[in-house]
C-alpha cells in the first residue's frame, strides 16, 4: 500500500482537476452558462463505485495486482472525500473561480443587455409545472417571460414566440437585468430551495408588489421560503394528495369515473409533448 500512496494522490489530483474540466468544457459547448458548468462539473471529481467492479474484475481476471488494486482504493476514497466539500461549497468555489472566468470575457450564454420590457407575469422553470402555468397565462392573456436555463427549452420557447430568457436565478447578475420587481406575480417551479431564496431576497429588497409562488419538494424549506418573502410555497405531494381527495370526494366510484380522468391525462401528456417538455 506504501507503494501506491504516490501515484495514488497524483491520479486524485488529476480526477479532482481535469476530470470537472473536462466536464465544464462539454457543458460549455452544449450552451451552459459558466455557473451552471461549474456546479455540474464539481459533482463528478470522483472515482465512482463503478470504478470498483471494474478495477475488482480486472484482478479476477489476472489483468492487476495489488498495487494498482491500491491506487484505486487511495484515489478513490481521497477523492469521494474531496469531492464531498466540492458539492458542498460549491457557490463559493465559484465566486472564486470567477474573477479568473471572467477574463476570459463575459459569458455570452446568458442575457447579455437589461431587459426594459416589463412583463405582468414571470415563469421560472418551464418543465414539468412551469409549461402548464404558461398555458393558463396564456388563456387569460396575460403578458409574461420564461426564464430557464436549458438551451433545448429555450429555442422550443423562441419557436413559439413566448419571451424567454437564458439565465439562472441563482446568479444575482443575471437578476440585476431582469425588472422583477416590477411583475404582478413570479411563479418559480424549480425545486432548488437556495436559488429561489436568492430570487426572492433580490426582489423583495427592491419592491414588495410582486406576488411570489415557489415550489420545494421537502418540507423542511418551506419556512425560509416565507421568511424570505414568497406568499405561497407549492408542494407538490400535498398538491397532488388534494387532487385526488378532490376526486375520491367529489366524484363516484365508478370505471366510467377513471376511464375518463386516464383519457383526460392521456389528452394532458400530448398537450405536454406539443409544447416541447416532454421527459
């Protein structure tokens, strides 16, 4: 084992350093901002589980020894280790690295002149809820923006002429272009209970106009989601525990009754589809 700890802590070092590099530039070429490359790129310094199998039927099969068996174990409990601190402090690693990004010129992924238009409605987040709320806005026609950070939604969103703006809430730059505080209402759908607190917070210390609706998934966010300011958190398990108390109360017991809600839901997931936010 003595003999694997050097190469051992260089190959660490390599997976720690190029193997989010590589990641970071892949993301960047497939048209994601600097933030969210970084934060991507972060969660894979580490030799995986897999990595174990691999390395453990390679012995099975006489093509190791013990020694590289060492370099394995070494790289990757330092790196599972490492990495751990990564995904933790990961905001912090990238206000860091960012001064050193940033010479590179700005990062010409996200909204690149302020926004002057203002809109009566914000979607955040157009999967899965987000496309759904757009729809109603759209029946009572209402003007409204989408902000995602997804390039494929943004070019299906452009097709359709709906106002869309490349950009991640999380990055209060980004925020700074955007004239939310002027809105009526801001629908966030994103489940990141960190990145929504840092939307509400920008907006509440500019205005207390905008009606703010949030989504968290755990329960355990929905208290610094209000005390940051939003005015009704949604939970989606309750939301849909509601829905189908709603059915079982209002409604019989019947084939007919089930048959027709599947056919409404059938109706729903190609409505979804059409719109381009199909899983």
């Amino acid at each position: 084992m003595i003999h694997a700890l050097g190469p051992g802590l260089l190959l660490s070092v390599f997976v720690l350093i190029i193997d989010p590099s590589i990641l970071y530039v892949v993301m960047r070429r497939m048209g994601y901002t600097r933030r969210n490359s970084i934060l991507a790129g972060l969660t894979a310094a580490q030799v995986s589980e897999f990595g174990f199998i691999i390395i453990f039927k390679a012995r099975e099969f006489g093509f190791v020894n013990g020694t590289e068996m060492g370099i394995v174990t070494i790289t990757a409990l330092v790196t599972i280790f490492v990495s751990s601190y990564f995904i933790t402090y990961n905001e912090q690693i990238y206000r860091f690295l960012r001064p050193f990004l940033e010479k590179f010129g700005k990062d010409k992924r996200v909204q690149q002149e302020k926004v002057e238009v203002v809109y009566d409605a914000w979607v955040i987040g157009y999967h899965r809820i987000g496309w759904k709320v757009c729809e109603a806005l759209m029946e009572k026609h209402i003007k409204f923006a989408v902000i995602d950070f997804n390039p494929e939604v943004i070019s299906r969103l452009k097709r359709r002429g709906i106002p869309v703006y490349f950009g991640d809430i999380a990055d209060v730059e980004f925020l700074e272009d955007l004239p939310l505080h002027k809105a009526k209402l801001i629908v966030s759908t994103i489940p990141e209970a960190d990145d929504q607190i840092t939307m509400i917070q920008h907006v509440r210390k500019k205005s207390d106009r905008p009606k703010i609706i949030t989504n968290v998934y755990r329960g355990k966010y929905r208290n610094a989601l209000y005390d940051a300011g939003a005015d009704y958190v949604m939970m989606p398990h309750l939301l849909g525990g509601e829905w189908v108390s709603e059915i079982l109360k209002n409604h019989p017991w019947t084939k007919r009754t089930f048959h027709n809600l599947r056919k409404e839901q059938a109706v729903e997931m190609r409505l979804r589809f059409t719109m381009g936010t199909h899983d």
